[in-house]
C-alpha cells in the first residue's frame, strides 16, 4: 500500500542564531521542520556577543522577541573613535539617528541569551535534536534525507546547512558541483580566506571611569591590533580585541587558537587603551567569558545544488567590525521562508518535486547574493579601516572618516538596512521612525528607473530667483533703485582689486563658472574615476610635477601668483590630476550610476542657492559647495544620459542667464571680464574643453574636425560666457565614446546571461564584448571536455516547464543537437585515450539570458601525443561544418554569406602553461564595433527539418538577450 503524501519539511542542520531562528519563521508560517545540531545544549552558546541592528530587529519583532532582546541591555547611544593611547578622534551620535530614523535602535547582548529566547518561542521543542551529528545528506527526486552517527535517518524536502563556517553541508553541495562545473567548484573552495583573529570577552566589574557609561562603544583604531567595547548594564563590558596576522590563509589551512593564543594575545596588546583610563588589560582581568576565534572573509556564489542549501556563516562569513553577519544571518532566514511560503502557496503543502525545490533555492541565492555581496565588501573595508592596515587606510581613518561627519555615515548604514525584508506571511506591526522602510533608498530608486525627479521642480524656482535677480541688478545699475539687499551685494568687495567688481558681479561671475563644478562632480562620480589624489599617487609612484605639467593646462599655474584663487585653483587640478593621469584624457561616459546621476541633478539645484550666498561672503569657497557623496558600485548602462544631460541643460540655463545679466548689468561692457582672478579660471576651463577634444571618437579625431570645434567652442566662450559653453561641450561628448564603456556593459548584461564565460577584447581593428553561452574546449590536467549548447527556443517565463518540454519535443532542434554531440564526440576520440570519452547531462534544458539551450557535456583524457591546439582545430572545423562535411557545404556557405564572419563564431582562448590549462569559448551573443560602426551578429543552424519563420524567430530571439544590455553610439548602427 502506498504511503500517504507527507507535508512539507525541512531539515535543518545545526542550532545556532540562523538556524534557531529559520526554525522559528517555519513554525510561524506553518511548515514542517527538523533542527539536527552536532553539540550538546549547553555547548552552543559560543560565542561572547551579537550586535543586533535595526534591519534584523524588525523582524526579531515579527517573532516577538525584540522586547526581550530590548531588556537585556540598553541601546547604543553613543560611539568614540579612539587612538590606541585613548584619544578621541570623534565622538558620533550615530546610533541614535540611525534609530530616529529607522525606529529600531542597535543593541548589543550576550550570543547565549539570544539562543534561549530563539529556543524559548519555539512550541515544538521536540523537533530540536542536540547531539545528532550528520555523517551524510542525500537528495533525491523524491525527497532529501539526513544521517547522523548513529545511523537514523531524518527525511525532508529540503536541507538547509546553518551549520556554521565549516559547514558540512557546504561540502556536499561543493562536491556536487564539482561534477557538473569544477572551475566553479575550485574558486568556490578557494574564496574564504582569513587575515584577522579575534579575542572574544565578556567582562564585569565595576570601575570609576567617567567615559564607561551604559549606552557607549569604543572603536579603538591602530596598527596591528584594534578593540571594540561596548558597555552594557550591570556593569558588563562585551569586548573584541582584532588582531592582524600579518598573511592570508586560506581555507581549509584557517588557524586555530587554545587557551594558550588568548593568554598571549592579551598579554601582548594589555596596554591599548580602550578609554584614556581604561586599558585592555582591565577588561583581561575581569573577563567571565573569553575565547579566541579566526575572522574567516567569504561571500560564496554557490549557495545551493538540487535540495540543499546553506544559510548563515556557511553562506557568507564577514568580520564582527561592522557588526553585519548575525544580521544578515536573520535577513537570509526571513528570504529563505518567504520562498518556500510562496511556493508552497503555488504548488500546495505537499511535498514538493525536486525541480521545484531547486527553483526556490535559486531565487533564494539570486536575491540575497547582491545584498550579501555588499556586507561582504563593508565589513571588509571596516576591518581594514579600523586596524590601519595601510598608510591610505590610516589616514582614511584619522582624516576622511571624520571629516565626512555623521551624516555620511549614517546616509551609508540606512542605505543598506532598508534593503532587506521583512517576514510577509506575519502582518507588519513594526516601528517606523522618519524613513519608511518601503520608502527611498538610492538603490531602490535606482531600481524603479524613474525619470521624473520631484528636485527637478526646483529648477522652477531657480528660474524665478534668477529672472528676480536679473531685474534687481537693472534695477540697480540703470534705475537707481537700490532695495535693502541690493544696497548690501552693491558694497565694495575685498576679493577683487582695487575694488573694481562689487559683490553682485562676483556672485553672477560663480554662478557664471557653476558648470565646471557639475562636470567635476560627473567626472569624479564616474566608475572609472573613482580614485581619488591618494589612490592615484599609490598607484602612480613615478608621478612627478614635472611629467605632471603637461598634460594640465598652464592657467591653472598661473593661478598660484595670487593666494586669492588657490582654492579654485585646487579643485580644478583634483580633477585634472585624477583625470588625466590615469586615463590620458580619456573620459569614460555611461559609467555613472543612476543613483550618482540623480546625485549630479540633485546637487546642481542645492549649489545654486548655495553660490549665490556663499559668493557673497566667500567666493573662493564657492565651488567646494557642490555636494558629492559616495558611490554605489552599481551601474546601469546608458539609463544615466538622460539625467547628466539635464545637469549640463541646468547649468547651461543658469550660466548662460548668469552671464547675459553680468554683461547688461554693467556700464563697461565686456571690460570687467578681462580683470580679476576669474579671468584665469576661465581661460584654464577653456584650455580643458580644448584638451577634451581628444576623448571623442577616433572617426572624428581630425585636425580639421578639432579646429571647428575648437573655433566653436570659443566662440560660445565670446558670445554666452565660458560656463554655457562648458555645459554645451559636455551635452554633446557624453554619448561620443566607446559604446557603453566595455566594462560596464559586460557587468551589466552577466547577471541577466549567465554565460559559460564572459569576454572583452580588441583584435584587428575590432572590439568585442559579449557572453558564451558554452565552452568549447577546456583541458586541464590532461583532461579535455566540451560543452554543447546547441538548440534554441525562447524562455516563457509565465510557463518554463511547458517551453522546456516543447524544446524537448522539437525534432529539429534535438537532431541538430545529437548532430553536434555526435561531432564533438567523434572530434574528441581522435584526440584522447581510446575508451575514455564520455558523455553526461545528455540533452539537459540550461537556460541562458532569455532563452533555453539544450546542453550536454562529453569528456575524455587527452592522448600525450596530441596537443590542446590540435584539438581545438577539429573542434572548430566541427563547428564550422557539422558533419558530414564537404566542398558542396563549403561552397554554399560562400555563397550565403557574401563577407567574413570575423571573429563571431570564431574561438576566444585562455592558457596558463605553467598551470597546464587550456581553455577556448565560442565568441556568440557579442557586440561588436570597429571606428565605424557598431553591431551585434546572431545566427541558427539549419538542416532539412528547419522551418524558416521558426529559424527567422530563433536568429530574433538570441540578439535580445544582448541588445538590452548595450549602449549604441548613436551615429550608425547595423544590426
């Protein structure tokens, strides 16, 4: 008799934080599980303290659990960053706005204590197994299944691994994946590394320091070892002592540390001074908790493989610095549930199939991976900011940081905390402070792709300020009529001399030169020019004043004869600097963020105000006032031209307003523009627009064409003033380069093709950019396989089991997959061991960007007496002409296609001989452009089963899952 279906279960192995709380979301949501954890009751609380923030807070609330944590010990308030003799470099507020923002506070307790309450709400205690270590997990279509050591056997649905930074789990799904892909595999096992340790303590007693009050955290920054204290109640002091190990290990060679390593530790560092008065050996002294752990680093891509998965440290492993990874942990629970939640709501409560179980896990991977990415690269910046790892380190530390202010932090820490989830199946009842969690942030703004800014409707108002200004100046000159405030911007003014220029004219002359503030701002926010004067002097070690001074324009020297123009001088040789000594005058366009270009929009509307009130006072500082914050590491293509183009039409209005009222207001025409200061900023922007010419495309790089240009652009200079100008020269060059910056095209079209391999090159005159879909050939260690991805039918994403099965059922398509299979086969058993090839995942449905490909990989040994190179020439004669070959074949090709193919459909190879590796991709789903044009070329195999709409839709279908992702120059495109 068949047994009756099971309901939903999952198994989770291992007890800690992630797993305790996974557990928890599953019995609210209603779902079965297991928790399988390998010590006893009382040896899992390892582990001193966890840093609790507000993005994990809200849903600890959806558990109610937040006003328990909340009991344990008071909130954060304030934090002091601390030399290692105890000084304060700043004292910050930070926590408490991030909690007036966000409702929620930052709250440090004990590891152990969070462990109970997590244990405590569980109702179905009994499902919690302490002291079951698993020796083995299976998946299978059916179902997966979990053995521990004594050999019972657990049986699931899906197996989530919150078994820790050594996880077991991670292992299996490492050795399956290795079968299927062992590149992958290879770098997934090399990805976690250590170069920090740590002293973890809890201590208590009581002292008459002033600074140790409840509430306060003390980051203390130095060289070699770093500290953490934060100062909960009943006079305890949860500690962390970080401490450099001078190298990189790599797992699984991670250090381990005894007793004997705390002992020497603390007694090495005693004398860092965690407050002027009190030192590390203070808290040594008093600890009732201490151990001493390697701070492994890793953000795996690999997060799962059929019905296995892993959550927590198992998947993403970051330093306690920024206090991120309990948090994060909870974040991948909470997205981890929702999935399986909506599944089951899809497919009913029953046991799900193993397509099915997989599809969660990958949209579980797909959405916390960018997320978990981004923890991953703070917490690592943190630790190197904290322990002063290098010279730019410590001064970002000592110098930067703290003149960025709170803002700039807090900006920082909101920004990530709202892009997480909370629990959807549980009604929200959460705090909200001032920033709604659903609400702005600059990567869901990014996200929504709105064109529309609100700020924009500033610009209104701006118009109507400079309309108002320009009436008050005639007023003043012409009629004589002085109101209050004009009386005040008429007084003589210091900066210029003699006097010659009242304020009202320096303030209109700023106003005049606002766009090269706006295109410093671009030029320093673009992805390629985001090292800034110490990265470049790191960088560029042979960088000297002298081979300096030819590539900056001479005005700008001459500015150095009077103090009065250093400070504009200044920010006009930063930009120079980091422009031109990288990049030869090359900038790169559409390499802006959407964030940053909004930024750029956002910033020009405040700096006009700000201009104008600060030209009156104290216009040298004037162009310092363009606010520039940090930048996302996102890109998104050419979605930025639309908003840089309205910052240089902004400025274009504003300036060429600015300097008509300049000219009409004065009874000396033009005269005043040759005098003064401002003079030689003008001539050094106009030097710069000369020199800029040269970053257009080559097709126009003429001397012809750069002496029209030039003549122009001065003329514009004359005519509206050198900021119009300026604005109209960057309008007009941002789209003139190479399409879409190569890079950023390539980062931009990867998430949505996964490619087999991804490429970028320039051969013969050509570039290329594009995704493979396949490995052609690939031999290491003497063992050589293919990937065939042949057959083509385009994704429905409504219904992807039915258009997987109707490609399956597609005669055309599976012979002229078997046909290619059969070819390669044939190809490789010339080149390898006799018997030894072998073909696996036969006629497999992959999907790559937009459509579903067949796939099937056939291996075998390579013989000694045959070369990879050799092997690579059958191999692409094979493809060339699928058998069976022949002059006829060949002389209709010729026919069909009257010009080259060049290097689409030919082969991209990667050697290391020294690693005895090889490997060649097809060059398929690429743009390609040369000086002329721009191009994508796609193409389908026919054979006598072929249906010409059906080959006409399939050449169709594969250039879309490129030409989304790709900016074209707008001059000519063949297609």
């Amino acid at each position: 008799m068949a047994e009756p279906p099971r309901p939903f279960r999952v198994i989770i192995i291992g007890a800690g934080v992630s797993g305790l709380a996974l557990a928890l979301m599953l019995e609210r949501a209603g779902i079965d599980f297991v928790v399988l954890e390998r010590g006893s009751k009382d040896s899992i609380v390892r582990g001193a303290s966890i840093g609790l923030q507000p993005n994990a807070l809200r849903i600890l609330d959806q558990l109610d659990i937040y006003d328990e944590v909340l009991a344990k010990n008071p909130p954060v308030q304030t934090v002091y960053q601390r030399r290692a003799d105890g000084a304060v470099i700043r004292e910050s507020n930070f926590a408490r706005e991030l909690e007036r923002r966000h409702g929620y506070p930052i709250i440090v307790l004990e590891r152990g204590h969070l462990l109970r309450m997590l244990y405590t709400k569980l109702q179905s205690k009994s499902k919690v197994h302490y002291l079951h270590k698993v020796v083995d997990i299976q998946s299978h279509q059916d179902g997966a299944s979990a053995t521990i050591e004594t050999g019972k056997l657990f049986n699931g649905d899906l197996i989530a691994g919150a078994d820790g930074v050594r996880s077991f789990t991670r292992q299996k799904i490492w050795q399956s994946l290795g079968k299927k892909n062992p590149d992958m595999a290879l770098i997934e096992s090399k990805r976690m590394t250590c170069e920090y340790a740590c002293v973890f303590g809890i201590s208590t007693f009581q002292n008459d320091d002033p600074e140790l009050v409840p509430g306060s955290s003390h980051m203390v920054y130095s060289e070699g070892a770093s500290a953490t204290c934060i100062v909960g109640n009943r006079n305890r002091k949860f500690w962390l002592l970080y401490i450099n190990l001078g190298k990189k290990h790599t797992y699984p060679d991670i250090p381990r540390y005894s007793e004997a390593d705390v002992e020497g530790a603390l007694l090495q560092h005693a004398d860092i001074h965690i407050t002027k008065t009190t030192r590390m050996s203070d808290l040594a002294n008093n600890a009732v908790k201490r151990s001493m752990l390697a701070l492994e680093e890793a953000a795996f891509e690999c997060w799962y493989d059929e019905r296995f998965s892993i959550i927590g440290d198992a998947a993403h492993k970051v330093t306690p610095h920024a206090g991120l990874g309990g948090n994060t942990a909870i974040e991948s629970a909470a997205a981890l549930v929702n999935l399986i939640c909506d599944g089951l709501r899809e497919k009913g409560p029953l046991a799900m199939s193993c397509e099915d179980v997989g599809a969660i896990l990958e949209k579980y991977q797909n959405t916390r991976n960018k997320r978990v990415a981004k923890v991953h690269t703070i917490s690592f910046a943190s630790a190197r900011l904290q322990g002063m790892e290098s010279y730019l380190w410590r001064a970002l530390a000592v110098m930067f940081v703290p003149l960025m202010g709170e803002e700039f932090e807090v900006s920082g820490c909101s920004d990530l905390l709202l892009g997480g989830a909370p629990l959807r199946f549980i009604p929200y009842k959460g705090r909200n402070g001032i920033v709604p969690w659903d609400g702005w942030s600059s990567q869901s703004m990014a996200d929504k792709r709105t064109k529309q800014l609100p700020a924009l409707r500033g610009l209104e108002v701006s118009t109507v300020a400079l309309i108002s200004l320009a009436v008050m100046a005639l007023a003043a000159q012409h009629l004589g009529l002085l109101p209050w405030t004009m009386s005040r911007l008429n007084a003589p003014s210091s900066y210029d001399v003699g006097g010659r220029h009242n304020k009202l004219e320096t303030v209109l002359q700023f106003l005049n030169l606002l766009p090269w503030g706006t295109i410093a701002m671009v030029e320093l926010l673009r992805f390629k020019n985001r090292p800034l004067l110490p990265l470049i002097l790191r960088q560029h070690k042979s960088l000297t004043w002298a081979n300096l001074v030819p590539s900056t324009p001479i005005a700008y020297f001459a500015c150095y004869s009077d103090a009065k123009g250093l400070c504009i001088c200044g920010l006009c040789m930063l930009v120079t600097l980091d422009f031109f000594s990288q990049h030869g005058s090359c900038a790169y366009s559409h390499t802006l963020t959407m964030a940053n270009a909004r930024l750029v929009v956002c910033s020009l509307l405040s700096s006009i105000a700000l201009l104008t009130l600060r030209g009156i006072t104290w216009p040298q500082a004037s162009l310092f006032l363009i606010y520039t914050m940090r930048v996302d590491p996102w890109m998104y293509g050419h979605q930025d031209l639309p908003l840089v183009r309205q910052a240089y039409l902004i400025n274009f209005a504003v300036s060429t307003v600015s300097h008509f009222i300049y000219v009409a207001g004065l009874w000396a025409g033009f005269v005043p523009m040759v005098r003064g200061h401002l003079l030689l900023v003008a001539l050094g922007m106009i030097v710069v627009y000369l020199n800029c010419l040269w970053s257009t495309p080559q097709r126009t790089r003429t001397s012809q064409f750069a002496a029209k240009l030039g003549l122009v652009t001065m003329g514009l200079a004359a005519v509206l003033g050198p900021g119009s100008a300026a604005s109209l020269l960057w309008f007009w060059r941002e789209d003139k380069h190479d399409l879409a910056c190569r890079t950023a095209t390539l980062l931009h079209g990867r998430r949505s093709n996964t490619p087999a391999r991804t490429l970028s090159l320039s051969h013969g005159g050509i570039k290329a950019t594009g995704f493979s879909p396949e490995v052609l050939l690939s031999v290491r260690n003497g063992r050589a396989f293919t990937e065939v991805v042949a057959s083509t039918r385009s994704v429905d994403s409504a219904n992807l089991e039915k258009s997987r099965t109707k490609l399956l059922n597609d005669t055309k398509e599976v012979l002229e997959h078997v046909t290619v299979v059969k070819g390669f086969s044939k190809q490789l058993a010339h080149s390898c061991v006799p018997g030894s090839v072998s073909i696996r995942d036969f006629m497999t449905v992959i999907d790559r960007g937009n459509v579903h490909h067949l796939f099937s990989h056939v291996s075998g040994h390579l013989s000694t007496d045959q070369s990879a190179w050799d092997t690579l020439g059958d191999m692409l004669g094979s493809v060339a002409s699928p058998p069976p070959p022949g002059q006829a074949f060949d002389d209709m090709m010729q026919a069909l296609e009257p010009r080259p193919r060049e290097l689409y459909f030919g082969a991209v190879v990667m050697l290391d001989p020294d690693a005895d590796f090889f490997e060649a991709a097809l060059v398929l789903r690429t743009v390609f452009q040369d000086t002329n044009r721009q191009w994508l070329q796609a193409g389908a195999a026919v054979t006598r089963h072929s249906n010409p709409e059906r080959e006409f839709a399939e050449t169709c279908e594969k250039p879309m899952s490129m030409a989304p992702y790709v900016v074209v120059n707008t001059t000519k495109v063949d297609g």
